[in-house]
C-alpha cells in the first residue's frame, strides 16, 4: 500500500489476502523490499533529512514491512513501529482508518493513502472491534499491534464495547487471558491494563475463560 498519489489502495479482500499470504511489504525504490524501518516512518535521516513529527506518505509502507517481518517470526521491529510512528492524532487516526478500511468498515473505495490522517466519523467501529477481539490472542503474531489499535479504538470510541455486548465481553475475556501470559511487549500490557481497568468500570468484567 503506497503513498503514490496515483496508486489506489487496495479493496479490504484485497489486502486482507496479501497479509494472509505475507506478501504485503513495503516497495523499496532502491529495489529491495527491507528498507530500515526507521528510514520509511521516521524520515530518511541518513540522507540529511529531518525526522517528521506527523504522519508521512511512507508511514503506510513501513506498517507493511514491520508486519511481514512480525509474520515471519520477529516482532521487535513491530512493537519500534507501534512506540515510534504513532507521535500524534494524524497517525493514531492513520492507524484506525487504515485498520477500518482493510476490515470493510470503510466501504467506498479510496483512490490514494491520503485519507488515512484525515478524520472521518462516518464508521463507528463495531466491525473492527469484533476483527480485532477476535485476534486478540498471545500466539497471534500481530497481538502487539491488535492491543494498540484495540486500546486507540476504544480511546476514540467512547462506548464502543457497550453497543455490542457479547464482544465487550469476550475482549474482557480474552485481555485478561494474554495479560497472563509473557508474549507481550510492555506497552501492549500498560495499554491491555488500561483496556481491562476501563472494562471494569463499566461493568465487564472477564470470566477468565479467554474467549
């Protein structure tokens, strides 16, 4: 998924396999496809450029190169992506769009990435929180970015677990479950804590059979 104005993301199914196949990398225009991680979301420091503040044409490339390598096994490039490119509202917003999208939450085509930033309250999110909670799972090798996205979700969705009870509560469930477990970086339980802590407040609590 590219930032090239003339380049159409891709349709939900569409990418939905590319990530199932492992295949959705980001294109390096040196010709490779593991351009540093840090050169795609945080500027081409290398070159002399600044590091952006914001979100970047580039950022979307880059979740896609940290995500295949996570898929193959190493997360640490993931959980650096999660910590370092999400330093504002544009790309947290970048990150529930782009999710919002990919799941069909977001129905009508998009010619380019440029929506990503851009606030839309046209989608409530019900679908992405029933895609995310049902992949809220240790083994999953996304599960530190499941845990970001579900904590930005609720965080810009007020509510949100209320509309669809039976998902509340298997994401108490399922929270409680993966903070029992040692496959999980720190900011995924600080953000799964405040996710269960918030649950419990509103009176859903998890039954601890992590489903």
């Amino acid at each position: 998924m590219g930032g090239e104005g003339h380049r159409a993301v891709c349709r939900p199914a569409d990418r939905a396999a590319a990530v199932g196949s492992g295949s959705m990398v980001a294109e390096d225009p040196a010709g490779g496809e593991d351009q540093p991680v840090a050169d795609l979301c945080q500027g081409q420091e290398r070159r002399g450029h600044p590091q952006p503040h914001t979100w970047s044409p580039l950022w979307p490339d880059a979740r896609s190169v940290v995500t295949s390598l996570a898929n193959q096994g190493d997360p640490e490039p993931l959980r650096d992506f999660i910590a370092r490119a999400h330093p504002d509202d544009a790309c947290q917003r970048a990150a529930l769009n782009y999710s919002a999208y990919w799941v069909g939450e977001i129905p009508y085509r998009q010619p380019d990435d440029s929506f990503m930033p851009a606030t839309i309250d046209d989608w409530r999110g019900i679908r992405l929180l029933r895609h995310l909670v049902e992949r809220l799972d240790a083994d999953h090798p996304f599960i530190d970015l499941n845990t970001h996205n579900l904590w930005a979700l609720l965080t810009a969705r007020r509510g949100l677990v209320h509309d669809h009870p039976a998902t509340g509560q298997a994401l108490a469930n399922r929270a409680v479950a993966v903070l029992d477990s040692d496959q999980i970086s720190a900011q995924s339980r600080q953000e799964l804590t405040s996710i269960v802590y918030t649950l419990r407040t509103e009176g859903i609590t998890g039954t601890g059979t992590g489903r």
